[in-house]
C-alpha cells in the first residue's frame, strides 16, 4: 500500500507506488490508453496546423471540429477502459465483462461531462488554487459510477468526494507533475532538435531543419512537444488519481484487505500446485525432501541461532528502534571549544571593551568642551586668540593622554587573561564496574585497565570473569583503533562484521578476532569450563590482534 502521507516525501512515495503499478499492470492496460490518445492527438495536431495554415480552412472548419469532438470522446472512453483495468489489477479482480448498458452508460458520461473540462480547467487555472479540485474532479469522473446502475448525478457526487480527499496531497502531487514535466517537455523538445542534426552528421541526409535549426521553432514544432509530454505523462497521472481513488474509497470498504486477500489466495494456489508438481516428479524427490528434512533435524541449533542472531540485527537497525538507543556521552576533549573559537570571543569582548571605552571618552569630551570657553572667531584681539590656541592644545593633550593610558590598560589585561588561562583539567579515574553485570560495555574503561583487571582476576583464580575482561579489553581497544564502534544495542557478531567491512585486508585480525569471539561466547554464554591455559591463550590473541591492526 502506497504512502499517503501529506508530504513531499509521502508524495514522492506515492508517485513511486503509481510507476509500480504501471510497470506491474497486465499486458495490454497501456494499449488501451493509446488506442484511444494517440487519434486524438494526431488529429489535434492535424487541426492546428490546417486550421493555422490552410487558406480553405473556414470551408471545412465545422466538419473538422465535429471529427475532432468525436475523436475526444473516444479518447475519454479509452482512457476510461485503461483505468477500469488498473482499478481490477488493484483489487485484484479480473477486469468487468462489457454490456451494452455499460458501454452506453461509459458513452454517456464522458459526452455529458468531460466536453465541459475544456472550459472549466483552463478557467480554474486562471484563478490558480481552485485548479487542483477541478483537476482531481475530472480525473475521477472517468470511471466513477460505471458498475452502478444509478443516475449520472451520484456519479458526478462520487468524483467530487474523491476529488476533495486530502487536497493538500493533491496540490502536492501536481506540483511534483509540473516539475517532471518540464524536464519531460525540455527533453523531447531538444530531442527533437537533435535528430535533424544527428541525421545530418551519421547519414549526410540534408533536411530544411538541418541547414536551419531556427526554423523548428514554430507553432507546430511547440504543439507537437507538449502533445508528446502529454502522452508520456499522462498515463502516470491517471494511476495516480485512481490510486487516490481507491485508497480513499478503501477507508469505508476495506478493498485493500480484501485485494490482499485475494492476492494471497492466488499466491497459495501457486504454491499449491507447484508443490503437486514437485511431489509429482517422483520418489527421488521425497527421498530428497525426507534427506534435507533429516539434516535440518540433526543441526537445529545452529541454524536456528544464525537466524535469530540477522533477525535481531535486522530489527534493531530499522529507524523507530535506532532512537531508543542510549546517547553517547560527549568526550570533554572533543566537546572543548577550539583556539579559533577561543580568539574570536576574546576578540569580540576586546572590541566591546574599546566601543565602551569610545563612548567614555566622547562623554568626557562634551563634558570639557562645555567648561571651556568660547570665543567669537571675529574677535581681532590677541591675547584672546592666544588663549583659544592654548586651550586647545591642552584638550588635544589630554586626548593623547587618556589614549596612552588606554593603550597600556589593554596590554595590562591581555597580560592578565593569558596568565589566567585554565588548565586542561586532569582526567578523573574511571570507576571499575562490576564485570559480572550484563549491561557492562567495552567503552566504559580503555584497552589498558581492562587488561590489568583481567590480570587481577586471573591471579585471584577468576578465570571466566578474566576470560570476559580479556574480551572486552579487545573490544575497547579497537575501538579506540577506530575499527569498530562500541554501542550498547550491537551484538558480537555484529561487532564481528563491522570489523570485517572497516579492516577487509587484514584478514588475520578476523581470524584472530573471530577465534576469541567463538570461544568466550562458549565460555560465556556455554557451559565451557576455563582455566589458566586457556586465558594465556586467549591474551596471546589478543596481542596479535594489536600487532596486525596497527
């Protein structure tokens, strides 16, 4: 069942489900559509072009639209036949046996009603947003109400309850069509552009669109493009809208449980028979069936593990379990902010300092330039000019005076705030945990004092806690080689396959690391007895697997 998710993502979803169905859809469904589009379209393009060109075309006007009017019909009826197919493959249905009722009533509906899109979609497109119910609502009508033996107003109901279902998908679904058409419409336009051209250069065969690609660019050079997109498009949409159709039908009736159902009774059938078939090729085949039977018997428990252990790790990688896993804690040396990041705040603080500053001192100057005196520039006496110069310098002193002062009070505080820089702060000792605890992971102390904790225990006499300390001891340790990444939802032969993928040329550090593997899950998980020989052993391993991963 296709998204329906009222998304970019749900609609990109859904237009994905509709290029399933196209692909999937029984022989002869897309000849349907073009036994009645491609008339249609040929004749639209006949129209245009005699009706723009010829110089009698007022003569036979009338009897070309009337031809054209009925190749319209004709092309809605096809297209009508071409979802009625698509609507039995989605409930999986064989398609309808056909009538005379029921092809009088399809003839009836698409007269009555589709002549009117003509008018009313260009009309709706003019005010924009009405434009996509008017859409759905035409789309839908095609085959709305056929298998019912009610009037052509319950039909025409049916296709606007289905038109006016989750709107907001279906703007978005036109928008996605709009884009893709373009690039469509972009294509078969330079498509057609090229081929004179390619023409030209592989075949020598000349053309008047070859010695002028400028000539091309004409009505009918732009009609014949968009007829083409059309009939690339089009049939896309239509699976669109009637998948829109049947899921939105499908919330009162249950039609995709029931074509599930279905699907499944057929898949069963199948099965069925090709079992009689293989029963049937004679006594052979039992004897092979009895023989595999038997082996699956005698090693159960391998092969229920092996799948057990892809089932977990298929499920716990699926994202709605991913989020429940717990967060790493942040390392503080990686978490600690930079020299770059460090400057730039020092930096802007110091700019603050200066602005602060400024603002001081232009304070301070109105404050002296009010206590001083003021002299008229017309006065010619000169002891007064003299005193104007004189006040002056000494403001212009002062001014130098206080920047000096400034200037020596920031290399002050630069001094201070290099000398008052923060050591790193020493890391505190990781608290032992308790090795018998399940929930213990590898990451919880480095390679080194899971080593000297494996050395405790084995002198205590400890040796599967030791065997266990040794193993996580190698854990810890390639991860701190970045060989492997410690979490706690990881198995051990998950472990065992990333260490595969990250170091696919060592392949004695698989080995190695697949031997120890083995025989603690043995010991840990088993009821493998382990002594002194057996830890040395497994420590040796281990001191090879540091060997061959640096």
């Amino acid at each position: 069942m296709p998204a329906t998710g009222q998304s970019i993502k749900g609609t990109l979803a859904f237009v994905e489900s509709a290029t399933g169905v196209l692909r999937v859809a029984p022989a002869g469904t897309l000849a349907a559509y073009y036994t009645g589009s491609l008339p249609f379209i040929l004749g639209l393009l006949y129209f245009q072009s005699d009706m723009s060109r010829n110089p009698f075309a007022a003569s036979h006007c009338a009897a070309a639209a009337l031809a054209l009017g009925g190749l319209f019909v004709w092309m809605k009826c096809w297209q009508a036949i071409y979802l009625l197919k698509v609507q039995a493959h989605l409930n999986q249905r064989p398609p309808p046996v056909w009538s005379f009722r029921m092809i009088a009533r399809l003839v009836a509906l698409q007269v009555i009603i589709q002549p009117s899109g003509l008018f009313l979609l260009p009309l709706a497109l003019m005010f924009a947003l009405p434009f996509g119910w008017v859409y759905a609502f035409y789309q839908s009508v095609l085959i709305s109400g056929l298998d019912s033996p009610g009037r052509i107003g319950d039909a025409v109901k049916g296709a606007w309850r289905e038109a006016a279902w989750q709107p907001v998908q279906n703007h978005l679904l036109l928008g996605v069509y709009f884009f893709f058409g373009l690039f469509v419409t972009i294509n078969i336009g330079a498509g057609m552009i090229l081929i004179p051209l390619t023409l030209k250069t592989f075949f020598d065969i000349d053309t008047l669109f070859s010695m002028s690609a400028m000539s091309m660019l004409n009505t009918t050079f732009l009609f014949t493009t968009a007829a083409v997109t059309y009939l690339c498009l089009d049939p896309l949409m239509k699976i669109s809208y009637a998948l829109r159709g049947f899921h939105g039908s499908a919330l009162k009736t249950g039609a995709d449980l029931l074509a599930e159902l279905r699907g499944s009774r057929q898949k069963a059938k199948i099965m069925t028979v090709a079992a009689l078939l293989f029963v049937g090729l004679g006594s052979d085949g039992a004897v092979w069936a009895a023989a595999g039977s038997n082996r699956a018997a005698t090693e159960p428990s391998q092969l229920t593990a092996t799948a057990l252990d892809e089932s977990i790790e298929t499920v716990m990688g699926r994202r709605e379990f991913t989020w429940r896993m717990p967060r790493k804690e942040t390392d503080p040396e990686i978490s600690r902010p930079g020299f770059i990041k460090d400057s730039l705040e020092w930096l802007a603080q110091q700019i603050e300092a200066v602005a602060e500053m400024f603002t001081y001192l232009e304070k301070l100057a109105d404050w002296l330039k009010k206590l001083l005196p003021e002299f008229d520039r017309d006065d010619e006496l000169s002891h007064d000019r003299g005193f104007s110069m004189n006040a002056q310098a000494l403001f212009t002193l002062f001014l130098v005076l206080l920047a000096g002062i400034f200037c020596l009070w920031l290399l002050r505080r630069m001094r201070a705030a290099r000398q008052l820089q923060p050591e790193d702060p020493v890391e505190a000792p990781r608290v032992r945990p308790d090795i018998s605890d399940e929930n213990v992971q590898a990451d919880q102390l480095p390679s080194d004092q899971w080593l000297s904790l494996a050395e405790e225990l084995a002198v205590k006499g400890e040796y599967r806690l030791a065997l266990r300390a040794l193993y996580l001891c190698s854990l810890s340790y390639l991860g701190e080689t970045r060989l492997i990444s410690i979490a706690r939802y990881k198995s051990n032969f998950e472990y065992q396959r990333e260490l595969i993928r990250r170091a696919h040329s060592k392949r004695e550090l698989q080995d190695l690391f697949q031997q120890n593997l083995l025989f603690f899950e043995k010991v840990w998980y088993g009821r493998h007895t382990v002594n002194n020989t057996d830890v040395d052993l497994f420590r040796d391993r281990y001191e090879r697997i540091v060997e061959c991963a640096q």
